[in-house]
C-alpha cells in the first residue's frame, strides 16, 4: 500500500483491529471471541472501544441486556426458539429476565464468561484503545478503566488500522 506522501505501509497479514462500539451482553461476546482466537492463531490484534463499547472496558464489568430492538433475538424454551417480540421491552423487568435467562444459557453450554473472555484477550497481548474522546464526553476517569487500556484518538485507531490485513466493526 503506498500513502498520498508515496512512502510504503507495510500491512501485516497476519493483523486484525475491531472498533467496538456496543455494551450489551450479547454484543459483548463478538469481539472478545473475534479477538482472542485470532491471538490464538498469532494475528497482532487490536480492539478500539469507543461510545457503549467502553462499558467493556471499565473495572466493574456489568453488561446490560435488551430485548428491543432484537427482531432476530430467539430463546430456547420448552424443546423450541420462542422470539421476544419488541412490546415486551415495555414490560418492566423483562430485560433483566432475559439477561439472566442469557447468562444461564451461557453458562450452562460451557460458553466462557465475559470476565474470563477479557482476561483471556489480556493475557493474549490484545492491545486495547480506549477512546479518549468517548472516555471525556462520558466523563469517565482513568481509575473506572482497566489497568491494561491504552488512551486513544481516532488518529491512533487509522494508524493501527491502516497495517491492519482485516478491520472490523462491531
């Protein structure tokens, strides 16, 4: 790849970089899994979490979970898929239902949890950015933030990603 300035940028074959936008339980699990089994295969990894995304990222993680909005979402009960159609977010307590009902699921198949997925992605070597732009205008501190998080603009995200093989957005 050549830049406007006609200096090459060695992109990395083996290279992957995730923007992570959303906090939700089950918007949680892709890049973590995407992710931690690309180190797995030796892929430099990076994850840039910005907006929501940056709820995976502080200390207490305690994703929320919805069923708005999720036309696709079925669950499993009674020996078929039963979808959750949208008026039942009005129900109150519903979301926290089938939150816990989702992480039943989860643990029951044996499916790794998200604290396990994330220290999974540290040991890993996953390099991960903050957005420093995100963490200002939601007034987080450093201190809500893991102790491994990078702070990062949108100029360190390209920078990563213009060497990246693939670029991904979750």
């Amino acid at each position: 790849m050549t830049e406007s300035n006609g200096a090459e940028t060695a992109i990395n074959p083996k290279s992957l970089s995730i923007i992570v936008t959303k906090g939700s339980l089950d918007w949680a699990y892709p890049p973590f899994i995407l992710a931690t089994t690309a180190a797995a295969l030796d892929y430099e990894v990076t994850l840039f979490f910005t907006f929501y995304g940056l709820q995976l990222v502080k200390k207490k993680l305690d994703p929320k979970f919805t069923v708005l909005g999720n036309a696709a979402m079925e669950m499993p009960m009674f020996g078929t898929h039963i979808a959750m159609p949208n008026f039942m977010a009005m129900i109150p307590g519903v979301d926290a239902i089938a939150g816990a009902m989702m992480k039943k699921m989860i643990k029951e198949k044996g499916v790794a949890s998200l604290e396990e997925l994330r220290e999974a992605a540290i040991l890993s070597d996953v390099r991960m950015i903050a957005c420093q732009m995100t963490v200002d205008l939601f007034e987080y501190k450093r201190e809500d933030l893991i102790d491994e998080i990078e702070l990062g603009g949108a100029a360190t995200y390209f920078e990563v990603a213009s060497k990246c093989h693939i670029n991904m957005f979750i």
